[in-house]
C-alpha cells in the first residue's frame, strides 16, 4: 500500500481544515497484471481527501460524502480497469465533481420551476378582512353556521347533519351571528336568513 502523506501547509481560508484532512493522490505502486491493488485499501486511503476537496466544492460536508460515496460505487465495477490508471483517484475526483453539480442543477431548475409555479393569490379586499375579525368575535357555534350557510352555501336544513344541533337551534345561531355582524359590520353586508335557504 501506499504512503500517505500530508500537503504542504497551504495558504487560504481553509488552512487548518486542508492541513488535517488533504491527503495526496493515491498513487499505486509499480506492479505486475497479477499484483493488482485491492479496491478497499483504495478507498481507504482516497475517500478522506476526496470528501475534503468535494467539500470545499458544495459548501455541504453530507452532500460531499455522498457524491464521494456515488463516484465510489460506479468505480467498482470498473476497477480492473480503473487499477491501471495512474491516478485512478482522479478518475474518482471527477465522477464525483460531476454529481455534485448536477445536483446542484438539478436543485437550481426545481427552485426556478416551484418559484414560477406558484399561484399568486391576491391580497384580501378590505372587507374580507374586516369579515374575518368579525367573526372571530362570534361564539364558536354562531361562527361555524354563519360559515356554512353563507360561505360554504350549505342550506338550513344540511347544517343540522353537520352539527348535530336541531333546525330551531341553528336558525337561532344564524340571527344571533347575523345580528352580531350587522353591528360590526353594518347591514346588508350578509342576506337575511330565510334568502338563501
């Protein structure tokens, strides 16, 4: 196996992180076709400073050793092939670059399509907001039939199915709701309970 060596102390931001983690290329040793490298040593000896460099590259250390991990992977089944390169690492070092920016094209056009794909749903008109506090001033049970039966347009004779209350009980629930509203809001800003139904 190879030695492992440290690179020079660089200069740059990421000095300390480069110092303790960039680790040179892996390099097999001269050999003969019967003295083929073992891929597991390979990885152990590359996969470290891959991740390093990935990392630098995406910002994302998970995102890193996956892509490593990926370009690993398609290395494999390759590397009978990929053993007699002289660096195979580098091989390696590309498949992975390529991943992480395709993921990150991918990740671009998926945000640029969701941001035009949103609905743009227009802003309340004064009175719908106005409507929304006043019924939020309402008893729990008056909000829910004025709710039904003027926004839902879900008739008298339905929203006893729905509330479990009799018919007298909710006609009494909407002329209470409607009363309280008319004196928030003024009248005729709901029909009389008998118009629609």
């Amino acid at each position: 196996m190879s030695t492992i060596t440290m690179s020079r102390t660089p200069r740059g931001l990421i000095d300390g992180f480069r110092r303790t983690t960039m680790i040179s290329s892996y390099r097999p040793p001269e050999r003969t076709v019967a003295d083929r490298w073992d891929f597991a040593d390979f990885y152990a000896a590359t996969f470290h400073s891959l991740c390093a460099q990935l990392y630098v590259h995406t910002g994302d250390l998970t995102e890193a050793q996956d892509v490593v991990q990926e370009a690993f992977t398609r290395a494999l089944p390759r590397w009978e092939r990929l053993a007699e390169y002289d660096d195979p690492a580098a091989w390696v070092r590309k498949v992975a670059w390529n991943l992480a920016t395709s993921r990150w094209r991918r990740v671009r056009r998926i945000t640029v399509f969701s941001r035009s794909a949103e609905p743009t749903v227009p802003s309340p008109t004064p009175d719908r907001v106005a409507l929304q506090a006043a019924l939020a001033t309402l008893p729990e049970r008056q909000r829910q039939a004025i709710i039904l039966h003027y926004l839902a347009d879900t008739s008298i004779a339905e929203i006893p199915q729905l509330t479990g209350a009799a018919e007298g009980t909710v006609k009494s629930w909407l002329h209470r709701g409607r009363a309280a509203l008319a004196a928030r809001l003024g009248d005729g800003f709901l029909p009389e309970v008998g118009d629609s139904g």
